[in-house]
C-alpha cells in the first residue's frame, strides 16, 4: 500500500510538471471549464432553491380553492355558495376570500389587494409588502393614494411593511381592512372572490373535493398538490430555458474536448513516445493522464461550483434570477436558504467531467500503445 501511494504521489508530482508546461493553453481550458459549470450549477443551484422555497410556503396554503366560474371566466363566489360548502364532512374550516388586482399607472405595476378579516389593518390603513413600499419610496407612516377601478381616490396610511425574508409571496400584497376593499373595489358585500377549505385528514382532501364540484356545478376546484405540481413544471420549463441558452457555451466546451479527443499535439506524442522508451508502461501513462483530467476537472468543477455558490446564496443570482423567478416590476428580493442536493451534484459531475475525462484518455491510450519509435517519428 506505501508503494502504491509513493508511486501515485510521483505520478501527481510529474503530472503538475506536464501541466505547468503547457500552462497557457491549460488555464484557456480551465477558464471555459470553470464558465460552464458556474452556469450549469447557478442555474440547478437556483432552481432547486426556489422549488425549495415554493414548497415551503405551499405548505402552508389552503387544502382545497374554490372559483365559481360563469361563461369560462372567474366570476364571484356568493355568501350562499359558501355556507353549502361549509356543512361537507371532513371540513374543517372553509373561509371565503377577497382579493384583487390593481395596475398602479404611477409606477406601472401590479398590486394585489386583499382584505383580512382576521387582525385587519384599521379603517383607512394598509399593510404593503417591500416591493410596493420600495417602488413607491414610501414607508411606514407615509400615505398611499389609489385611485379605484370607478374613479374615486382613496388615500391610505402604511400601518406597516412585511419584512424581506416574506417578500417572495407578499413584495405586490397590499393588505386592507374588509369594508375598504368592498369600497375601493365596489362589490357587495356578500360576494368573495374564492373560497378556502382546510380538510381534517390529508387522505380525504379528493373526496372533499368531489363533494364541492357537485355541491357547486361550473366551479373550479383546485388542490394543494396541484397547485405544487404547476410550480415545478413552471421552473423545469424556465429551467430548461436557460439551460438551452447555455448549450452555447457548452457548444464551445465540447468543440474543445473534441479538439484534444482527436489527437494529442506532436510535443505530448513525443513526450508518450520517449515516456515509453524509458520504460513505463501503458498502465502508467493512463494513470498520468487520469491525474491530468482529474486535477483540470477537480479544479474547474470546485471553482464553478463556488463561484456559483455565492452568486446564488450571496448576490440573489442576478445573472439567472430573472429568467428563473421571471420577469416583473414588482421583482421580490430575498434571501435563499442553502442547500446542495447530491443528486443535482451527481449529475452536474456526470455533463461536465466525464466527457472531459474521456478526452483526456482515449487519445493517451491510443499514443500508448503504439510503438515508441513509431510515435516519436511520427511527431517529427
């Protein structure tokens, strides 16, 4: 066992010998091994982060929605829709929600109105998430003046700002007292815009659910895990968007690797050839050039793994975040939780060093096994 570890430890010794000679075009191809896996792995790093974020939240969302729909489009639930809900078998609580969107033409973007019923702000007050106060430059105390879908100004005090670490579901939501949004917005007073069902027991959520479609003919049900499942459909789609437009840089990765798959330069032919006549043999030559894949590989992936590391858990990913969590005015800012999943490791590892690898050996094995003399000659 020490004479194999000694004979690694020269082989290592000869391999950073061999590299440093050619150091120029070595640190080239470290440079684009390095791009390509700090894109490849900011891309999975970010996605899973968000799947892991998005799941988090969701957990905590309503079993079942309802939306009463009329002529295909979303349409208001009634206080009677809702109490024929309510006596169902397994509900726990069912709670009838008012929410709505508002475009706010002074900053051009988007906001989600919604009305509490439980710990509402007070009359006049609103509580705006971090997107809404940082592009309106306003704070707690200041007033927000919004003018209705049929005209009238409503001017409301900013009782308070939800905290960043919230932002990626609350930065457009600007919560209101249940009597200002049926004044801003004009609706009666019994109308909601869905309905919110908690099931007792996660097994029945189904049959729930089959019970509501009955109960209200024409209305939309839609379950927790639906709602899970089109979330990450949407980020395997973004996903693989962006991984498309990184196949260019891949593109260029690979017409290196097939560069030194198709032979080695003349100066590491002679170098195999003299390497043979002094008496190593084809194990050892792979064996170097093994090492040689191992460490340029090593090195690209660990660099293009950290450096994709702190671009997603340190600066929010700037350059994948919007493609990734998509394009707004309104764009949240917040703060991911680390995370590495061996899988993602696993296959990151599989696309990047083994093709590398392998085109590190094959030519090595096919200068071994010529003969010496042939393949200095030949380098002549």
């Amino acid at each position: 066992m020490h004479a194999w570890i000694n004979r690694q430890s020269l082989l290592v010794d000869y391999t950073l010998s061999a590299l440093a000679r050619h150091a120029g075009r070595n640190l080239a191809i470290l440079a684009v091994y390095s791009c390509l896996v700090f894109v490849l792995a900011s891309t999975m790093l970010f996605s899973d982060a968000l799947r892991r974020e998005s799941r988090a939240l969701l957990s905590h969302s309503p079993d079942v929605l309802i939306q009463k729909l009329s002529a295909g489009r979303h349409a208001f639930l009634t206080a009677a829709d809702v109490e024929r809900i309510g006596p169902l078998r397994g509900v726990s609580r069912i709670e009838g929600r008012r929410w709505g969107y508002f475009y706010d033409p002074a900053v051009r973007a988007n906001y989600t109105l919604m009305a509490v019923a439980s710990d509402p702000p007070a009359r006049g007050s609103i509580r705006v998430g971090e997107g809404v106060a940082r592009l309106s430059g306003l704070a707690k105390g200041n007033a927000l003046a919004l003018r209705s879908p049929e005209g009238p100004l409503h001017v409301f005090t900013i009782e308070g700002v939800f905290r960043e670490e919230s932002s990626l579901v609350s930065t457009d939501l600007v919560l209101m007292h249940p009597e200002d949004w049926i004044e801003f917005f004009q609706v009666a007073s019994d109308l909601c815009t869905d309905a919110a069902v908690t099931v007792v027991n996660p097994a029945e959520v189904r049959n729930v659910a089959r019970k509501v479609a009955e109960r209200l003919p024409g209305s939309r049900v839609v379950l927790k895990e639906e709602i899970l499942r089109t979330y990450d459909s949407l980020f395997d789609w973004r996903e693989g968007l962006l991984l498309a437009l990184a196949s260019l840089l891949a593109a260029s990765f690979a017409v290196l690797a097939w560069n030194k798959a198709s032979g080695l330069a003349a100066d590491e032919r002679r170098e195999i050839g003299i390497l043979k006549a002094i008496g190593w043999d084809t194990r050892d030559v792979l064996t170097m050039k093994l090492w040689e894949g191992a460490l340029v590989s090593g090195c690209a992936f660990g660099t293009g793994l950290l450096a994709a590391w702190i671009h997603v858990f340190h600066f929010r990913a700037p350059l994948v975040a919007p493609v990734l969590a998509g394009w707004s005015v309104l764009y949240p800012r917040f703060d991911l939780t680390p995370s590495l999943d061996p899988w993602m490791l696993l296959t990151l590892s599989f696309l990047t060093i083994f093709p590398y690898t392998l085109a590190t050996l094959v030519p090595a094995w096919k200068a071994a096994i010529t003969d010496p003399d042939a393949v200095m000659r030949g380098s002549e």
